[in-house]
C-alpha cells in the first residue's frame, strides 16, 4: 500500500545515502513553496503531487544569528509522490502548499502542509498536514503546535534508524502545553479546547526513530534523520469557516491495518481500504470495517463542513490460539466436542471467545471446563486429573 512503499523507498534511499555518505551526515531538506497544479492517485508509486514552486525556505547567518524565511524563486513545476493516501482527501488543485522532501527537490514528500494566508499575521498558516511535521516550517494556524516524539524498537534497528514501536504526542497552544498523548501505529487522538472549541486532530500512521535512543547505543551516534508519517487537520473555533476554500462538504481517508479491509460509512459500503471519499453531507457517521479472519471494527465520527477526517484502524485477529495442558500428560483434549489431540498441545486458530474444553485418560476421571480464548492472544486450559474411584481395584 501507499504507506508500506513509501517508508520502503525512503529507508531504500536512506540506507544508500549511508552508505555513499560519511557516517555522520544528514540528508539534506529540500522544502518549497508553491500552488498545486495536479493530483494523480495513481501516478507514480502510490500517487503523486505537483506544484509549481514560487518560494524556497532556507536559513543564512548574520552575526552569529540564524535568520529563516522564505525566498522568492523563478517559478518552476516541481513533483514527488506523497507520504500517505490521506492527501488525496486533504489537499485540492490550486491550493497554496508547502512540501519537503530529502536528499533532492521533489521525487517523495516526506510532508506537505495546506496553507492559508492571516492577513492580520502577514503570512501564511497551515490548516493540515500530511507527512512528518518536523520537516515543515509554517506554523499551524490558531496558535497550536505538534511536537512529535517516536521510540525506536531496538531489535530491527539498521545503522542510525530504526522502526518506531509508537509516538508521544505533545499539543501546544501560543506556547503553552496544553495535552500529551501517546499514539501506536494506526491510532489517532483528538485534542479540542473547551473556550473556543478548536482542536487539532492528529493520527500516526507509522514512522522511523533514531537508534542514539536505543540503551547502550553509542553517544556519539549520528547519521540520516528518520522520519514519520502523521496526518494533522485543525478543527477551527465554533462559529468560523474552515479556511479551506470550498468547504460546504467534508471528507474521509479510512486506513486500515492490515489493509484490504471492506469500509462501511453508515450502511453504505465505499470500498475497499486504504480509501477516501469526499463530498459528504456533514453530521453523524458510523465507520465499520469488515475483513475475514478479523473482529468487526467500528468507530464513529463527525463529518464537519471543509474539515477532512482521517481514521485509521488496528484491526484485531477474530482468532486465537488455545493452549492445553494436564497433569498427568498423554490426555486426550476434546474442543467443542472434537477430538484435538492429546496433552500438552497448543491449538492455532480457534475463534475467539468461550469455548467447551473436556480432557479425558482413562483411569482418571474426565474434567470439563469452559475456556476463553481472547483474540489474537493465548488463552490457557490447566487440568489436574484425578483417578476415577471404579477404577481401583481392592484385592480380596
């Protein structure tokens, strides 16, 4: 899927970088401002933006002061594929964006951000973000702020990076921390401030964390940046308009882990995951996802006017695995009256939920019991037989 190929492409390109690169040296952060000119869900790998590029952030040194800001350039087109599908329902031809990529202009956005201009501030705000939000600079608007922190599972690490295991969420407002949150892939979190009702919706699709975190690694350990793949809309204060043009209807990106999923909205069926669809009457949906081998999914959401909404989905196994075990061994294990084997054994793929255990061995009185078997996990039947009375023999 988009994601899958592009966080594989992105460690493809940081794992050559690595190695024709000093071991300390950080790819370089291309990052661009300009009006989208097309969208392609299917171009390229997973879908493609283009933008014609009018300015470029960059940073220069005057007396020991470092001054950031935007450049004026000679337009040009400029194209990359994009970090998640969730752009496709977020970003619209002809909007004002600003893209980043790393080691070359263009080729794969490792973050995109929808802006709009605050001519009270004099510049430019973004309402959403999709990609890694450290590789953007504009502010977001309303005063907020994301400050994004991933652990590293330190067992599949390669050279600097490694796989994040999951994401500390900060939100601030005009500088002030206001929530944390912690987030696994495919999980998101809703901040919303009680006085003006705005909030900031955040999801963490999946990303990369850098190895120096791991314990016992090297403190002088650098190298290429990893990054992470977010999606962040701003809800804004009741009463306003979202600042995307054209927003009398909302919109909807599901993703689902794994993918493949059959997404329901209401009783309609859209498709199949990843998916988007726009154009949505705003109010009250239900969300329900639907894959064989995996528990039903549910989750409600609200469809606001201009506001995209992203739901991701960590769908849970309908199965479980069912493990016997007996005392003395040698058992014979009937589940649901079906003959499995003898003990100790362990069952795969029993459906989740209760079911009728009875273990029986002749000269031992036979135990039933009810087991549970959680979904996706083990659940555990431990028997001590006792010899059955008719058994023994009393000599005459």
């Amino acid at each position: 899927m988009t994601i899958t190929r592009f966080l594989t492409t992105t460690l493809i390109i940081l794992a050559l970088c690595t190695c024709c690169l000093p071991a300390d040296a950080a790819l370089r952060s291309f990052t661009y401002r300009g009006y989208v000119t097309s969208l392609d869900p299917d171009g390229g790998d997973g879908g493609n933006l283009s933008i014609l590029t009018t300015h470029q952030w960059g940073c220069s040194f005057e007396n020991d002061t470092q001054n950031c800001g935007w450049k004026a350039v000679t337009p040009f087109p400029l194209a990359g594929t994009v970090p998640a599908d969730a752009a496709f329902s977020i970003i619209r031809s002809g909007q004002v964006v600003e893209v980043s990529s790393l080691g070359m202009p263009g080729g794969h956005w490792t973050g995109i951000g929808v802006l709009t201009p605050v001519y009270a501030e004099q510049g430019y705000f973004a309402t959403a973000l999709v990609g890694d939000p450290s590789s953007l600079p504009v502010p977001l608007i309303n005063g907020y702020s994301i400050i994004a922190e991933t652990e590293p599972d330190c067992d599949n690490c390669s050279g600097s990076i490694c796989p994040a295991t999951f994401a500390r969420i900060t939100v601030t407002r005009n500088g002030a921390i206001r929530e944390t949150a912690t987030l696994y892939p495919a999980e998101s979190y809703q901040y919303r401030d009680e006085k003006d009702k705005s909030g900031v919706d955040v999801a963490f699709i999946s990303g990369l964390a850098s190895a120096a975190l791991c314990p016992n690694s090297s403190p002088f350990m650098t190298g290429v940046q990893p990054i992470s793949i977010f999606t962040v809309s701003l809800i804004p204060p009741s009463g306003e308009r979202s600042p995307i043009p054209g927003a009398d209807t909302g919109s909807v990106s599901i993703l689902s882990v794994p993918s493949g999923s059959v997404a329901y909205l209401g009783h309609e069926m859209l498709g199949v995951t990843p998916i988007t669809s726009s154009g949505l009457q705003p109010g009250l949906y239900t969300v329900t996802l639907k894959k064989d081998g995996f528990l039903t999914w549910e989750k409600q959401i609200t469809i606001r006017p201009g506001i995209p909404n992203l739901v991701t989905a960590k769908l849970v196994p309908g199965f479980g695995t069912l493990s016997v075990k007996s005392f003395p061994l040698n058992a014979s294990i009937l589940l649901d009256g079906e003959m499995q084997g003898y003990t100790p054994l362990i069952i795969p793929n029993v459906p989740a939920g209760p079911h009728f255990v009875e273990i029986t061995k002749p000269g031992y009185q036979a135990v039933t019991k009810t087991a549970q078997v959680p979904a996706g996990s083990i659940g555990l039947v431990v028997a001590s037989l006792s010899t059955d009375p008719s058994e023994i023999q009393i000599p005459v």
